[in-house]
C-alpha cells in the first residue's frame, strides 16, 4: 500500500497577520470588503488578539487569496 503525501498545514493565522502587516494602509478597504471591523484587523495586526475567531480569520484568508498583493518591482 503507497503512502500518501502529506501536506503541510499552512497556519492561516501568522498568513493574515503578515498579509495585514504589508497592507496596513488598506485595513479600511479589506474591512469593508470582509464585514471584518477596523477595530478587529488592527488589533490582529498588532498582536493584541493572539487568538481570533476562526471566521475572522477565514474571511480575511479568503479576501488575500483572492487579492494577492503584486510583487514589488
């Protein structure tokens, strides 16, 4: 019997941190966009929730996946 392959769980949670990092000027847009409050992604951003709901979290996973941002040039 083959194995299968195993693939690594991404960890969605440093994922959105680092996404919201890079994109700290458009928190009022992905937060429009996600129904995710202002007040919530800042707070995710800097660290003071270290553990959000996992919806927020999907929500704002699902809108960076959806929009990566460019490369820089």
């Amino acid at each position: 019997m083959k194995k299968s392959k195993q693939v690594p769980l991404i960890d969605m949670h440093k994922f959105v941190v680092e996404q919201l990092r890079s994109r700290k000027g458009d928190w009022k847009n992905i937060s429009e966009s996600t129904g995710v409050p202002y007040f919530t992604i800042s707070k995710i951003a800097s660290g003071v929730t270290g553990d959000p709901r996992i919806s927020s979290c999907q929500r704002l996973a699902d809108y960076f996946n959806a929009n990566p941002k460019p490369l820089a040039a």
